[in-house]
C-alpha cells in the first residue's frame, strides 16, 4: 500500500505493506487522516511513538471497514467510520482497535469525518471527564480557532457552560463567536488573565500553551477553577505559584490522548465509549460541526504541515488518502 515515510524530517511517498489485523482489531481502508501537532513533533524527532504502535504518522482517520477480527461484531465490512489511532493515519490502510472506531455521524462527510476523533476525544476527556465542567461555569479555551478550540467551543455550549476564547486575529475571534463564544480575547493586544479576572474568573481552562501561560492561568481561575494542560507550544518548564494556588483551592491537571493504553480506567477505549454517548448524538443532529479549514493530498503532506504550523488554519487540516493503494 501507499503510505507516507518520513525520514530526517522529510515525508515522501512510499510501498509498505499493508497491515494485518488482530482478533479485536479491524482494518480500515482511509478516505482521509487528520493533520495533528503532534505529527509536526514527530517529523522532527521529537515525539516518538508509543511501544508497539506504528511509526508512520497519522492519530485519526476516516474511512471504509474491510475487515474484521475474530472477536469483532459490532462492526462490519463495509461500515464508513472514523477512528482514534496510536499511529499509522498517513496511508491507504490501518489497523485498529475496535473500540476506538466511532461510526459515521449522519450528515457529516466521509472526509470531514477525519477530523473528529482527536477533537472530540480529547475535548470529552478533558473538560468532561476531567474538569467536570458544569452548567454555568465559565471555560476560557486557549486557541479557540484551532481545531481543538472550535469543537470545545460548541460542546461546552451545548453543557451549558459560558465560553471565553482566545486567538491573535478578528477573523479567528469571528469564527469562535460564530460557534457560539461568548468573550472573545485578542492575545496579541489584550491580558486574558485581566479580562477573565473582570467577568469573574474562569472555572475551568483547556490550554494548550504550557510553561508560557501557566502563571496567568493560574491568576484567571476562580476559587475551586481547573486548569487541564493538555499541550506545550509556549514551553515545558514554567513557575507555579502553589500559595495562589492554595488559597483558590484550584487544581493543574496534564493529559495526553496517544500514551494512554487501549484498555482499562482512563484508557482509549474509556475515552472513546464516552465520546460516542456524549459527543456522537450531537454530531448527527448538527448541534456539532466539524470545522475544517483545508484539505491536501497524500503526496502533499508537507504542505498540510506547513500550512497547520503557520498558525493561520482554522479549524483541521486534512490529508485526502483515496486513491493512495
């Protein structure tokens, strides 16, 4: 099969073999992979992948099942899915898990159903599972145009939280209103920390800046606020105030989606099960909509990841995998 290769940072197209499937997986022919940072880190070296995972590049995928294990009968030849993966994204074919596949929403495209799994996984993991966000609370999502931001925007909407967003231009601030935001904050010319601080703190904030944010973060949370830290694009190492931290009886968190084991308490297949009683019903009635902002062909994949590392997408940026085998 076609897939990409990624040597000394460089992706080109190659024939590798196809993947066999075990007893509990199936195998999914891709229409398209979803372009993730955490791809752009591993290009370069920098986040390897998990033991026994794939070492080609690629954390979700939509497509078309043409096989099953042994012990698989929720799912069957022919069912369009998308699904969460430890690597292998970027390629005609992938073996997985059955219980990180999430059928096709109605009314969402097989293509723009690539870029559901991370998203929404990692949105119900974090403000769901662990932030335990509640009806009118007030959730600042960092990058609220990425696409991240862009579906936690609209399922804390729908939990009936009030949404504060941060990105650096009025258009992006535009689409985060659009999808429901309610403080909009320009990171370029204004200190999130004292806007939050002026409607009264933020109960719960997603970041995915890091060690940059984490003194700010800490000053805009309310008295019992979370902070999930769920990336590093500012930085790994930065200074905690614990008295201030103390004294708002506040609580940091970290997670990571890719490391966790398929099965067993806070695994894939947890976080998944829990994505599709939440999440799935909301995508096939319209009250979620994936946000894509381009798509590229397989061959083009250093396109896909300049154009996520420019800063300027909004929403996913999407691998178009048919035709690849």
């Amino acid at each position: 099969m076609r897939a990409i290769a990624c040597h000394d940072g460089e992706m080109t197209v190659d024939d590798v073999p196809t993947p066999t499937i075990a007893d509990n997986e199936v195998l999914v022919r891709v229409a398209a992979a979803g372009v993730n940072r955490a791809d752009l880190l591993q290009r370069r070296g920098l986040y390897p992948p998990p033991p026994g995972a794939s070492d080609i590049l690629g954390l979700e995928v939509s497509g078309t099942i043409t096989d099953v294990g042994a012990h698989i009968t929720e799912f069957r030849v022919g069912d369009q899915v998308c699904a969460l993966l430890s690597g292998g994204g970027y390629a005609a074919f992938v073996a997985v898990p059955a219980v990180q596949v999430i059928p096709l929403p109605s009314g969402v495209s097989l293509h723009d159903a690539a870029s559901l799994p991370e998203v929404a996984c990692t949105v119900v993991s974090n403000l769901v599972l662990t932030a335990h966000l509640q009806p009118g609370e007030t959730l600042l999502i960092h990058g609220g145009s990425s696409g991240i931001g862009t579906h936690a925007i609209q399922l804390a909407k729908h939990l009936g939280a009030r949404v504060a967003v941060t990105a650096r231009t009025p258009e992006k601030l535009a689409v985060c209103r659009d999808l429901g935001a309610d403080i909009l904050i320009n990171y370029a010319d204004q200190d999130f920390a004292a806007v939050i601080t002026e409607v009264g703190g933020a109960d719960v904030i997603l970041d995915i800046i890091g060690a940059r944010y984490l003194e700010s973060n800490v000053a805009a949370l309310t008295t019992g606020g979370r902070l999930v830290i769920i990336g590093m694009q500012g930085g790994i190492k930065g200074e905690l105030n614990i008295a201030q931290l103390l004294a708002k009886r506040a609580s940091v968190a970290g997670t990571t989606l890719r490391a966790r084991p398929t099965y067993g308490p806070g695994s894939k297949a947890e976080v998944v099960a829990a994505t599709l009683d939440l999440t799935l019903p909301l995508l096939s009635d319209g009250t979620i909509k994936p946000v894509v902002d381009s798509t590229f062909p397989l061959a083009d994949a250093a396109e896909a990841h300049a154009r996520l590392d420019s800063g300027d997408a909004i929403g996913k940026v999407l691998l178009i995998v048919d035709g690849a085998a």
